[in-house]
C-alpha cells in the first residue's frame, strides 16, 4: 500500500505558519515511507477565496522546498463528482433539504443557548421532503458512538448534540465538511 498524505490550504489568506508545520510534517512523513505528498486547494467559500491567495500558498510551499507529487487540485474543479454524492444522499434519505433563512436559525440559536441547551439545529425540516431550500443537511443518526482513541482512551459521545447539520448550499456546492470527506476518500 502507498502512504499518501495531503495538505489541504484554503486560500481565503495567506499560508501561515500553521498550515506551513502540518506541510513539512505531512512531507516528511511521505518522504521517510516512499508515499506521495498532495496539494489540495480548498475553495469552497467562493466569497473569501482569492487567486491571489491560492498564488501566494503554491510559491510559499515551493520556497520553504515542499514540492507535491500530485495536484494542486481545487475543489471549485471538481463540483460533477460532489453532485454525485450529494445527491446519492439525498435519493437514500440520508440528507434532506432545509428551507430555514439564517435570520430563523440565529433566532433559534439564541434561544436554546438562552436556555442553556446545546445549540443544534432542530429538525424542522427534516421530514417535509422539499426539493429545494437554502441549504442541504446531513440526517444524523441519534445515537450514541463509542470509540477508543490512541491518545484519549474510550471515547463517548452522543450525536442528539450534533444535531443535523449543513453539508451542502445546493447540489452542485458542497460545504468543507462534506468536500473534505468525499476528497479523502
């Protein structure tokens, strides 16, 4: 099996030292195990994402010597294959689309933390089958996942606390959590 490792920058601003550390170490991990080093350009937020800044992230990996053996692959060039998927989870019922305008949302929001709940979204429009909205939710499963981590030990959480969250702006616009996932794959 190859190792193969990415750095995914987002250019919505400048490479920082952050993204610059998971990148030397990321690359040093490939180079000692013969794997391959990808460059990813995560470009979902169209609003904030500037060539300018994408230009300044290639030249700054390539003056600091971290060369790719792949890429740069921009999500915004790869809108066929997220259409797929988002639309594979919406056909199996796995994702539905919400007609809630962010001023509803906020409002809710502040309720509930005025309560002291956890702010999650409540499920309005989960099962009114619309077939459009403003944005596209994961149907999470209520449940709770147990898992045992390296570092932490037995790890315990119940997803009622995440609630439904977004995935997608329309079929064709995925939102980072759910690109990330599909490109990781």
């Amino acid at each position: 099996m190859t190792i193969r490792v990415r750095i995914a920058p987002s250019p919505t601003g400048y490479l920082h030292i952050g993204t610059a550390r998971t990148a030397l170490f990321n690359w040093l991990f490939a180079r000692k195990n013969k794997g391959k080093f990808i460059l990813r350009i995560e470009d979902t937020d169209l609003e904030r994402s500037s060539p300018e800044f994408e230009k300044d992230i290639l030249e700054s990996l390539k003056w600091l010597g971290l060369d790719w053996e792949e890429g740069p692959y921009r999500q915004s060039e790869r809108a066929q294959i997220y259409e797929k998927y988002i639309n594979q989870l919406l056909n199996q019922k796995l994702a539905y689309w919400c007609a809630c305008t962010k001023a509803e949302l906020e409002e809710k929001r502040q309720s509930m933390l005025a309560q002291g709940l956890a702010p999650v979204y409540n499920g309005q429009c989960r099962d009114k089958n619309l077939t459009k909205g403003e944005v596209i939710r994961f149907r999470t499963p209520s449940q709770k996942i147990h898992f045992t981590d390296l570092i932490r030990g037995k790890i315990e959480f119940d997803t009622n606390l995440i609630g439904d969250f977004s995935i997608a702006k329309n079929t064709r616009t995925p939102l980072y959590n759910l690109a990330v996932v599909i490109d990781d794959e």
